[in-house]
C-alpha cells in the first residue's frame, strides 16, 4: 500500500516548488499531496494565516497516517504538524528550516523586519517582489536554470497575501520550538546544503535535540534544495529501501 508523502513548500513559493522533486520519488512508494500553505498560491484569501489555521488544514487534508516533509518556512509548520499531531506522522523530514529564534530580542528584531518587508510588498508588483526575494544573500549562487525556475513559482503569488503571511506565520512571529522537540517519537531526517551556513548550524542544533535524527548534507547544494539539488533531496526524504 503506497504510503502518502506530505510535502510542504517554502515561503513565497507554491505546491509547483515541488515539480522538481516529483519525477524523482519513488511512486511505487508514495503518493505525494502537496497542499498550498495559506498566504499561497490557491490558498492566499484564506484566513487567518495562522501556524494553527496551517496546521489543520494540513492535518485535514492529510490521511491518518502520513509522512511529512517541509522545506524551510515549510519545515517550521511541519513541525508544529508533527507537534500537534505526532500519532499521525509516521516520518518527519525538514529540509533548509529551523525551529525558531529563542532569543526573544532576536525574534523581536526579526518581527520588526518582517513588518517593514511586509508594508513594502503591500505596495509591490509580485515581479518586484520576486526581484527583492531572490536578491537575498541566503540565495546567492542559485544555478541560472533553477533561479529562473523558482521565479516562475515566485509569480504565481499575490504580494498582500504574502505581507499577511509574513505577519502572521513569519520567523519573528513563531514561538521557538526546540524544547518541545525532545518529545518527538518517529524517525527525523534533516536535509540541508553544504553552502548553507546558517541552516548547517541549525542541522547540528536539531542533532543535539533530536539523537536519533539523521542528517543529510547535499553536496555543492544552498538553501534552495528542492530546485538546486531534486534528485538528492528525493533521495534523503524517500531514505532506506
């Protein structure tokens, strides 16, 4: 029976973030759902944006039991997936992502410059967006091929849902989870890129956290793995035979 792989995409992206990664699973294996996240794609006019309105929707869209991939601002609601609900999630995959900031005067500075981006995009084109997105140093060395691929998906959003999303599940606006995360049960992969410095210590962190999660570091890969590095990231989420 094939197992229901949930895959949770990035901010700013949509469920086409995971185009890539598809054609490379396993099929005989899993079939993937792949939800849009509010503030995204088909789901930008839904509300509240909320990690809990993410969470069941995912929770409601999902089988009763399922494994659960998320990459990066995907990887934090995973986690408050698995949190919520941690009888229904067989497997827990987080790729380039972190369990927030647990100083409360950096999450209040990050608070701070989601707000001022947000205000911003309330006034932007979704193409000026795009530019100012994937102009972050986090994304420098993206391959032409997948930069421009990861545009398209960048377009297919609405920059005041995304202004509503960064104030309402932002970095800055997440409660810290990594005392909570000792308390998970089912097999952890974290899957993270060689040149990804910020999110390599945040792989060590999750290791100290979590002992019996596997780490996975991709080759020559940055932060934006399901478009840089496909193959090997359907590799680390689909694990052993």
């Amino acid at each position: 029976m094939l197992e229901t792989l949930a895959l949770l995409h990035g901010f700013g992206g949509t469920h086409r973030a995971w185009d890539p990664v598809l054609p490379e699973l396993d099929r005989q294996r899993y079939n993937a759902l792949v939800p849009d996240l509010r503030g995204h794609g088909t789901k930008a006019g839904v509300r509240p944006i909320s990690f809990a309105g993410c969470t069941a929707d995912v929770l409601a869209a999902a089988p009763p039991e399922f494994v659960l991939c998320g990459y990066s601002f995907g990887g934090r609601i995973a986690q408050h997936v698995a949190l919520a609900a941690p009888e229904r999630v067989t497997r827990l995959v987080l790729v380039s992502t972190s369990a927030g900031i647990d100083d409360e005067a950096g999450r209040a500075e990050r608070r701070a410059q989601d707000e001022r981006l947000a205000a911003d995009l309330e006034h932007m084109t979704i193409e000026q967006y795009a530019d100012r997105w994937q102009a972050q140093p986090l994304f420098a060395g993206t391959p032409p091929e997948a930069a421009r691929w990861w545009r398209e998906d960048l377009l297919r959003n609405d920059p005041v849902a995304l202004a509503g999303a960064l104030r309402g599940v932002g970095t800055g606006e997440m409660e810290p989870l990594w005392d909570r995360l000792a308390g998970l049960t089912m097999p952890v992969t974290i899957v993270v890129g060689d040149r990804d410095e910020k999110f390599l210590n945040f792989a060590e962190r999750y290791r100290a956290v979590l002992p019996q999660a596997e780490v996975v570091v991709i080759a020559g890969a940055g932060h934006g793995l399901p478009r840089e590095a496909p193959r090997e990231l359907a590799a680390a989420i689909q694990g052993p035979v």
